[in-house]
C-alpha cells in the first residue's frame, strides 16, 4: 500500500514574510490529514524560517532544485548537504529547470546520485511537450528521461525515492490532463519502465505523483485513480483553501 503525498512546488514565489503567513495558514489544516504526506517547497530564502514554523509537526520541506557536489566553486548553487540541514526532499528535473535552466537527462542522473548519497528523498520530474504528445512520442521520452536519471544506478529503495510524471504541456496553463489519461502514463509508462530497470516489486512500491494545473476541483479525480498516489501541485500550493483541498482529496 502505498501512502499518498502532496508536494507544493510554491517556485519563484513569495518573499520570507509572504512565505511566514502561508505557512501559518496552512499549519493546522495539513497538521490535520495523517493519511497523507505533506511536503511544502518554498524558495531557498524561505526554507530556514519555514523549517523553524513546522519543526515539531509532520510537515516535511522540500527544495526545489540542488547541485550535485557538495562544495566547491559553484557560486549561486546549494549542495545536498546544506539542502539537508532543512528538507527531507528535492525536486528533481523539474521540466522548468529542464527549459530555461539546461537541464539534461545527464544533470538529473548526477542530482539523483547526489541526493541518494545525502539521504535526501528525489522527487523527480518527467514529461512529455505538446509538440511530443502530439506526434505520439510520450512514451519514448519517458522512457529516454527515466533510463536517463537512473543511469548507473543499480538498486534504490523505493520508498526513498518519488516519481512525479508532469506533462509539460500541462504545467502552469490551466489545461490539466485528463486523469485516466495520466494514470494510463503512469501506469503503462513510468511503472513499466521502472520495472524495467528495478523489476516489477519497485515498480509497484515507488509513490508517483500526477503534476499539471492540479486544483481543489479536480485532485480528487486524479488521486483516486489506481496509479496515481498524490500530487506535485504548483500554482494552487499558493492557496491556502485550495492547498488544503487537494490534500483532503488525497484521503
Ligand atoms: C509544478 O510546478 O510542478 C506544477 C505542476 O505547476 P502547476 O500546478 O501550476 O501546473
């Protein structure tokens, strides 16, 4: 059985006194719903005073990108280690990181590696364009980003590890997928392909996620099908009501 979670991906958005007050709105609906796991990404600047609002609760902090080495010349960028001093997870992969930041296949390997190694949880991102959707590449480039990120990687522990499958296309327009469609991705592409690489026992354990224009209306529809378990929600993790609407949905 695996136990559902609800990242929010909250990206370049709020300053360390906006960060303070959706927190504090947030804290007691989130500290209500067990059955879930509740992860909150805020933006570096605001994940020291976020970490000091829900330390004692079961609210855990992810980041929302991280370098792979752990020191070293590397100016602007934060290390696994002192990503680790707050967070119990990293996006990894994200496909805005993947188009405006260079991200590769190879960059998200070396970050998964990086992340195992620290003991951080990767949520990682994979997803198709409309432009291979449209030509029905879907499950090449799924296939392509997954065998990508685990390269050389020979075993994982699936509960250290979360896959978010996020169309690009779908990813901050407003234009979700539809959840059978997604849950037939995840299913027969993002399991298939970790069974793979890790056989049909990880396939089946490993938590992942549908990411794309997910809001309080239509989470339920997502989480309840059978291979979806949550959610990595961006522009609605900014709502406070709609934040804890879609963690409700996945009861
Ligand atoms: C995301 O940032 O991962 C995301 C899915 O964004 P949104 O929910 O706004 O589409």
């Amino acid at each position: 059985m695996r136990k559902p979670l609800v990242a929010g991906n909250w990206k370049m958005n709020k300053n360390v006194q906006e960060a303070t007050l959706l927190v504090a709105d947030l804290i007691p609906g989130l500290e209500s719903v067990k059955t879930v796991d509740r992860v909150l990404c805020p933006p570096f600047t605001s994940l020291m005073v976020v970490a000091g609002m829900v330390a004692g609760t079961e609210i855990a902090l992810g980041a929302q990108n991280m370098h792979w080495e752990n020191s070293g010349a590397f100016t602007g960028e934060a290390s696994p280690s002192m990503i680790k001093e707050f967070c119990h997870y990293v996006i990894i992969g994200h496909s805005e990181r993947r188009t405006y930041f260079c991200e590769s296949d190879e960059t998200v390997n070396k970050k998964i590696k990086g992340a195992i190694l620290h003991d951080l949880i990767p949520i990682i991102c994979v997803g198709e364009t409309l432009e291979e959707r449209e030509k029905d590449r879907t499950g090449e480039i799924i296939s392509r980003q997954m065998k990508g990120a685990f390269q050389g990687i020979e075993s994982i522990d699936p509960a250290k590890l979360v896959i978010a499958y996020e169309p690009v296309w779908a990813i901050g327009t407003g234009k979700a997928s539809s959840p059978q469609d997604a849950n037939n991705v995840i299913g027969n592409m993002v399991r298939e392909n970790m069974k793979i690489l890790f056989g049909e026992e990880i396939a089946q354990l490993v938590r992942v996620l549908y990411g794309g224009s997910v809001n309080g209306q239509n989470a339920g529809d997502f989480f309840k099908q059978s291979e979806i378990d949550g959610g990595l929600v961006g522009g609605a993790s900014l709502k406070p009501s709609d934040f804890l609407q879609i963690v409700e949905a996945a009861t």
